[in-house]
C-alpha cells in the first residue's frame, strides 16, 4: 500500500522533521507520470494540481500524534518510519479533507454535509480518533438543530448506504429520527422515493415521526410504493413484502374517509379494509376504544403527536370522537383505570376529572403546534374539544372547524374565553340553497330533536358559563363564519366585543343579519380591512358607516382628507349580490377606497357613475359581473392597477358598448376590452364573456401565460384555433369553464394531453361535433369532471374508458340518456373516492335503486334528477346513514318508485345540511311521465319545467322546511 523513496528532497524532508505523502487515488488507472512536485498541506484549500495524485508536505509529529495510522506506518517498525517520503493509496478527496481538519486552524475549516462523507471516510481508514469524534458529534448535532431540514436528503440517503457498508452505527441510528422529525419536509423532496426501504421502514417506526395527518404518511408511502413498483432493484415477492410491511405501519383508523375509500383504486385489499375498519369505528368507537385501553394497546388510535408537530389536520375522519383526542396527548405511563375514567367522562361531556388530568400530564403539551384542522369531524364534542386545545397546544394560533354544522355560537364563546391566545378561526360551512331571489311559497321552522340540550350545563362546569370575552386579552384577528345563517344581530354584537383585534371577517351568507346589524359591527371594530360580506343585508347604513370620520383615528393630518374614513383602510371588500346599496351609496364607498386590493361587486348597482370615481391602484382581484359597467369607467381601473391578476366581467353586456352611461371625460381614450387587458395585465384567474373576442393566439400572449383559472362564458364564441392553442397560450392552466362554446374532439384531446396541470373540466351547453374520442386519453391530474348537455351518446363503455384514464373527485353528467343501472357500478368502483356526484337526465341509472351510489362512502353531495322511477321512499334516511359525509342531497319526486319520500326530523349523520326535492308541473302520483308526449311532428320527449321545490335546511339549531317557487 505504501512504499519509501529516496533523493534530495526526502533527505531534507526528514531533517526538517517533515514528511512528504505521495497520495494516489485508488479508484484512477495506474500512470507511469512522474508525481507532482510537493505543495504545502495550507496549498489544499485551494485547486489541486491533480485529481489523481498529490504530493503534500506535512508535519511528520502531528501526523503520528492524531493518527494510528500514520503512528504505526512513520513511527513503528515499517520500513518507511525513517523515510522523509511515503505512497499512499487511498481515496484523494478524503484524504485531502483529513489533512486539511488537522492542519488548519480550527476556526477556519468546518465540517458540513459537503465534507462530512469525505471527512468520515477518511477518518476511518487513516484512524484520525479526534476526527471521528468530531464527526459523530456533528452529524448528532444536526438532528438536535432547530427541527427543519438543514441538509439535503441526497445527503442523508448517501450516508445511510456508507454506514451500512463500513459500520458506522452512530449514522445509521441518527439518519432514521432525523428523517422522522423532518418528514414534512423529506416527503417534499424529489428525492423521497429513492430512500432505501430499511432506512424509510425505521423512519416511519421512529417515535418522533412527525407529520400533519396521518393521511400525509400514507400518501409518502404509496407514492415511494408506485415508484418502486417502477424500479427492478427488488425481486417481485421482496418488494410486495416490503410494500405490505410499509402500509401496515399506517394507522387506517386516522385517515379521512375519502382518502381511505381513493386508496381502493391502487390498493384495493388495503383501502377496502381501511373504509371498513372506519365504518366499524362510526358504529361504535367508544366500546372499541375502552377495550383497546384495557389491553394497553392505544398506539393505533393516537394521533401522532411530536414535540416537533406544527399542524394537526384530522380533516374528513367522521369517525374521530373527542376520545381520540384525549388518548392522543396522554401520558403513556397512565394507568389503564385512569385512562378508562377519562375516555369515558369525555364522552359524557363531564368535567370532574379535568384537573386531574392536567395535573398528570401537564408535561404533554405540544409548544409548537400553531393549526389544528377539526374540517368535517361531526362527531367531536366542540366543548371538550376547547378544553383538549387548552392544554395540549398553548401556542394554538389558528383554528379550523369548517362544515361542522353543530358548531354553535355558544362553542365559539367558550373557545374564545378559554384558548384567547387563537388569532383565526373558521368555522364555515355550505351556504344556504334559498336565496332571496327566490319565491318563497311556505316555510316552516322547528327545534332540532338531536342539538346538544347539555351544552349550557356543560360550559357551567367551567365557571366560564355566560362570561363575556375580554377584548383585552383577545387576539383574534380574522373569523369566518361563512354559511351560518342561524347567526343573529345579537351574535354579532358580541363578536364586536373583538374590537381591538379583529380585522377580517367573512359572514357571506349570513342571511339573518340586518343592515343595522352589520353597521353596529363596522362602528365598533374600527381596526378591519377585510370583509367577506357576500349575500348578506349589507346596505347603505353600513356603507354610511364605513364612509364616515373615524374618530379615534390618529392620523389627524393625514394629507388625503379620505384617509379619516374607514373604507379608506379596506383591504378586501366583497359585496357580492347585496341587493340592498343604492347607487349615490356605491358611488359614496367607492370613492373612498384607496388601498383596496380584492374587490368584488358582482351582482350589485354597480355602475359606470361609481366605477369612474374609483381612483385605487393597489387592485390585484377585481369582480364587477353582472353588472352594467362599461369601457369608459373599466378601462382607467385596469390601466391604473399594473398588478391585477385576477378580472372577472362575466355579464357584463355593456363592455361591447363605445359609450357607457356617462359621458368619456376629455382625452380619456380607450380601447376594446381585449386590448386594454393585454397591454396591462398578466392574468392568473379570469372569468369573461361579453367583449372577450379574441382572433390570433398572438392576442392572448404574453398577458394570459400566467393563467391558472380560466372561465368563458355567454357573449362570446372563442375560435378553434384558440381553444385548441390553450395550452400553449396558458402553459400553467388548472381550471377552464366554457359555457355556449363550439368545441370539438380536436380541441378536447389536445386539452387533455397537453394541458398536463389540468384539475377542473367543464362543459356547460357546447355545441359541435363531440364524440368519445375526446376522452380516450390519460388525463392524471383531472379531478373534477362536468359535462352538462355536451355528451348525449356516453355509453357504459365510455364510462369505464374514463374511470380509467382518470381519477375523479366529482363528476356531472346531464342528457346522457343511454345510461342505464349498470353505470352505478362502474361510477362506485371507478371512483370510489367520488366526493360529488350530480346526474341528471340520465336514462334509467336509477330504475333498480341507488344501492351501487351508496357504495361511494366519499360522497358529500349527490344530485339525483329524472334518472329513472326506482328510488324507494327511504331513500333519503338510507343516504345519510350510509354516506356519513353526505351534506348536501336534490332529488326529483319524478323518480319516486312509491311516489314521494319520507323526511326524517332527525338524520342519523350530523352533517346533513340541506335536502331537495322538485316537482314537476304533471302529478307524479298520477304516476305520469316527466316528459310531454312527443307530437307527431317530434321524435324527441320535450322535457317538463319544474313547478316547486321542497327544501329541508338544517342548521346548528333547527330544521327547516320551505316550498320554494324554483327548480333548485
């Protein structure tokens, strides 16, 4: 390995106590070169002369004192003791970075993950004890660092693979927890699926693996599973092992339903026996809890929490109980009888043992965790939920509990009082179907039998029962209360008390508050600049308000006399469809918005006299459909606001107008509505139709490059060859709309092959010659699907063509008239995952029953009209007991099998938000046809309209019941 050499220069070498080392690389070809001639060991920092071989001159003393190595070959009985110049054949690199470590200043030279390996390497086969040390110490104190990934993952797989080769047991027993506190971040990487299985195997066994779901682990492991599906680097029966071994790891009882029921396509033995071990779970989780306590076997049902967790998302698992919670954060040194008593309080809602259990666990508090994410959990107990939140994450900072219909007001209240440090909660849900366009013909209202009569007495255990929230000690900062229209004025005067920190609010929808209401919030929380007012009674009071001096307004000498009021502050300000602002007020609010970046006032009297006193310049969203605004006032808008990426004028008819209802004011010259958005802007989400007549695909490039979210609608007919060069002219495209389009086979498949982002298809009443050819082509990334009046000739075998080449998460289908009972099955087993189905006018798919659509345990909305007469009377009870996500369900009293359908007071699923039912002008219990009979002169039924609707509505507290004169 090492030989001496003689001549001048080792003469001298030795006299002066130095030795020069001759090292080769032993991975590079013999030479017969003559070695280069001796650099100083403070040359190697800089270029090397050569990448195979290096001669250095180096301390012969240090180098016997730091390694074993070079002691036994300078300092023994080796020939080359006494020699002033030795070969060494080893790897150059490390060799290069040991020398560097123990001959240069110790500030000066570093280890990192650039020179760890090397270091490590090198270490090992010069035996460098001190370097050894020093390399374990560092690689250690990498994972103790502050829990975000600090060296690359390339870096850590390179490491494991050279650890397992040489022994290195301290890599191989740090690599595992690093990756397990950092997989948030590891999974992220393109590098993940090439992690060896016995290093992803530990990981995932670690106890401080950390993610946000368990839904997230499953998702990183069926992603490194159809990798490795793809790689020849294990035998076929190794790698089905392994792939097994990985999911078993999963606690199937934490993933969200719809995700577990999505698993079925791939993984059809794991995802079947996840959604039914789920299901199990719905029926009755507390007895299967209890006995898991007694047998001490909790591990599956605990959330995966880390002194390292950031977020905790148990959003979709209707199965969750507020037991899972508690387990979750106990001590894992309680004893069996503790943890029963405590299981089985918390789902009584008793209080007795709170402080006891804060007082054995108060050591498991997890300081990180800022988001817990409850979305579409109704089956946790909100009041012992707050409590869970108190002491397990004291620096909670958002909170999210959305679609939780029995989230009530009270909870809120109490979630303030007790977790005051939260600054956003969301709390929305599905809007109501009613609208105030809508005749009402007759409503009635009564007390939900299943609302939580206990929920005051339960609070009143706390001593916190009817406390006001203390404004000084909240931070709330942003509240979302979208859909609830069981709020009240009252409500909202509470919420007020908020005023020192509340500055955005969402109440879209929140149908019984009144203007005065909404003003009375405006007066007293002076610091908002956000709000999310849609379909409310926000009117001229309110604007009023917002236009009026603000008097604790500091900025007295403001130079901008609108700076006083507080619309001058707004940041966004969504109106859309308050019918209730007169145009002087329009004219009033817009003109005092100044620093205003998402505005909509889509379906309101907005018009040209208040758009042109709009002087803004901040605008990056702007909604003004449905409206009556014109060039003359839109133009100057786009051309002062450089940084708009958003512009929806869908309606807009007087955009094809020169002159709107004022007159251009001197040398305001404007030019068509396409010219003037493609000199200005590039666009990320745009939604047109009257005045959006491009010709070139030139005209659209390059301001539409950016364009994610794209919808054309009536007053406009886009040539082919701009649908066809859409994904060409918008590269980035995820989401297209297209309403009274010409389209064709050609445009279809080009949208589906070459718009590779592509998540959202519709078709909305397109004419031109469409067949299946369109959709027999891979479309992965396609996950909402709505085909309406387009596909009149899908047949069964086009459905299972495109249950294969994609995997929908809602589908629409409307006029496919040749379906028939047997498309339930291919749309249940293709989709398992669907979470939105809406057929309508579809044949006979419903002339045997439903029994195949209740086999989709995801879905959350189901349209079922004139799809053929065999829906039993139970159906809508069966629907809510078998689809426990169900929140939404329109039906057609045409379809009754027995001529109407029972409506239950009381669903057995506590997400049921509203029920449909339509009626046709022809009796159905005359057991007539939906359908006019078909003249002489026509081969085609003509379709009947809809006389009424029935609507059952549930909110946090009642039920109600209205016919309204609409087909909804």
């Amino acid at each position: 390995m090492s030989a001496a050499g003689d001549g001048e220069d080792g003469a001298a070498a030795a006299a002066a106590d130095t030795v020069v080392l001759e090292i080769t690389d032993a991975a590079a070809s013999p030479s017969s070169a003559p070695p280069p001639p001796p650099i100083p060991v403070s040359a190697l920092a800089g270029p090397l002369p050569s990448p195979t071989v290096l001669a250095v001159r180096a301390d012969r003393s240090r180098l016997i004192e730091s390694s074993s190595y070079f002691r036994a070959l300078l300092g023994g009985s080796f020939s080359e003791s006494g020699s002033g110049y030795v070969r060494i054949s080893c790897d150059l690199g490390a060799a290069v970075q040991v020398l560097r470590y123990l001959f240069e200043p110790p500030g000066s030279f570093a280890i990192s993950h650039h020179n760890f390996l090397p270091l490590l390497e090198g270490a090992l086969f010069l035996a460098v004890e001190s370097l050894l040390v020093d390399c374990e110490r560092w690689f250690r104190t990498v994972r103790s660092r502050n829990p975000s990934m600090v060296v690359p993952l390339d870096f850590i797989i390179e490491a494991w693979f050279f650890a397992q080769k040489h022994g290195v047991t301290f890599v191989e027993d740090v690599c595992p927890g690093y990756l397990a506190q950092n997989f948030v971040q590891v999974i992220s990487s393109r590098s993940f699926v090439h992690i060896p299985y016995d290093l992803l195997c530990s990981t995932i066994e670690s106890p401080h693996l950390t993610v946000d779901s368990e839904k997230q682990l499953c998702e990183a492991i069926l992603s490194w599973i159809s990798a490795s599906r793809q790689s020849c680097e294990q035998s076929v029966s190794n790698s089905a092992d392994n792939q097994l071994s990985l999911l078993s790891k999963v606690r199937v009882c934490l993933l969200p339903l719809g995700f577990a029921a999505g698993t079925k396509r791939n993984c059809f033995e794991f995802g079947n026996n996840a959604v039914c071990m789920i299901l199990n779970l719905l029926k009755d989780s507390l007895q299967t809890l209890l006995y898991t306590v007694t047998d001490d076997n909790l591990d599956s049902y605990r959330i995966r929490l880390t002194e390292y967790s950031k977020k905790i998302v148990l959003s979709g698992c209707p199965q969750l109980t507020t037991q899972f919670l508690y387990i979750s954060a106990l001590p894992t040194d309680l004893d069996a009888v503790f943890k029963r008593t405590i299981v089985s309080d918390v789902n009584d809602g008793c209080l007795n043992h709170y402080n006891g259990l804060v007082k054995k666990a108060k050591t498991l508090s997890f300081r990180n965790v800022r988001i817990v994410d409850l979305s579409k959990c109704p089956n946790v107990h909100f009041g012992a939920a707050i409590l869970w939140m108190k002491w397990a994450f004291p620096e909670l900072r958002t909170f999210i509990a959305s679609y939780c219909l029995l989230f009530q007001f009270e909870d809120l209240q109490y979630l303030l009082l007790r977790c005051p440090w939260i600054n956003e909660i969301n709390l929305s849900i599905d809007t109501s179907v009613i609208l105030s366009k809508y005749s009402i013909i007759s409503s009635r209202s009564e007390v939900r039998r299943d609302v939580n009569r206990n929920l005051s007495s339960y609070y009143m255990q706390s001593g916190l029962y009817g406390t006001s929230v203390n404004p000084v000690f909240s931070n709330i900062s942003k509240l979302i209360l979208e859909g609830r229209n069981d709020i009240t004025d009252m409500n909202l005067l509470e919420i007020s008390m908020l005023k020192s920190s509340l500055c955005y609010i969402n109440i879209k929808h929140c149908t019984l508050l009144t203007d005065d209401g909404i003003s009375t919030l405006l007066l007293n929380c002076r610091k908002m600049h956000s709000m999310i007012l849609s379909y409310t009674s926000f009117g001229n009071h309110s604007i009023q308000t917002l236009c009026s001096l603000d008097p604790s307004d500091g900025f007295s000498y403001h130079k901008d006399e609108h700076a006083h009021v507080m619309a001058f502050r707004l940041q966004e300000l969504h109106l859309e469809g308050c019918e209730g602002i007169s145009c002087a007020a329009m004219s009033q609010l817009v003109s005092n918005m100044n620093i205003v970046k998402s505005l909509c006032l889509r379906e309101t009297s907005l018009a040209d006299g208040a758009l042109c006193n709009f002087v803004g310049s901040s605008l990056e969203y702007l909604d003004i459909s449905e409206t009556v605004v014109s060039m003359v006032s839109l133009a100057p808008v786009i051309r002062r606001n450089s940084n708009l990426s958003c512009l929806k004028t869908a309606g807009c008819r007087n955009l094809l107008f020169e002159q709107g209802e004022v007159q251009s004011t001197s040398g305001n010259k404007y030019g068509r509505f396409l010219q003037e958005i493609t000199s200005t802007c590039y666009l990320e989400d745009v939604e047109m139709g009257w005045a959006f007549c491009p010709v070139r695909v030139d005209d659209l490039i390059p301001s539409f490059s950016k364009v994610r979210r794209m919808t054309v609608g009536l007053g406009t007919t886009l040539p082919e060859n701009i649908l066809h060069a859409l994904p060409e002219i918008c590269p980035f495209l995820e989401s297209l709309v297209l309403r009274f389009q010409v389209i064709s086979d050609r445009v279809v498949r080009n949208l589906l092959e070459s718009s590779t982002n592509l998540q959202v298809l519709c078709l909305h009443y397109c004419l031109g010659s469409l067949t299946s050819f369109s959709f027999q082509t891979m479309a992965p990334a396609l996950r909402i699907l709505r085909l309406q009046w387009v596909t009149p000739w899908i047949t069964n075998d086009d459905l299972t063509i495109l249950t294969q080449n994609c995997n929908l998460l809602e589908l629409l289908l409307s006029g496919c008239k040749l379906l028939d009972s047997n498309s339930q099955e291919i749309i249940s087993s293709g989709w398992p995952n669907l979470a939105c189905l809406q057929l309508e006018e579809c044949g006979q798919i419903t002339l045997d029953g439903v029994d195949s659509i209740l086999d989709c345990k995801a879905l959350e909305e189901v349209l079922l009209r004139h799809t053929g007469r065999g829906i039993g009377r139970t159906i809508i009870t069966d629907a809510i007991r078998e689809l426990p996500l169900l929140r939404k369900l329109a039906l057609d009293l045409c379809d009754a099998s027995e001529g109407g359908y029972d409506t239950p007071n009381v669903p057995e699923g506590k997400m049921m938000r509203s029920v449909r039912m339509s009626r046709c002008k022809k009796s159905a219990a005359a057991a007539r046809s939906c359908f006019v009979e078909a003249s002489s002169s026509s081969s085609n039924p003509k379709p009947v309209q809809h006389r009424e609707t029935i609507v059952l509505e549930w909110s946090s507290r009642q039920l109600t019941t209205a016919v309204v004169e609409e087909r909804l």
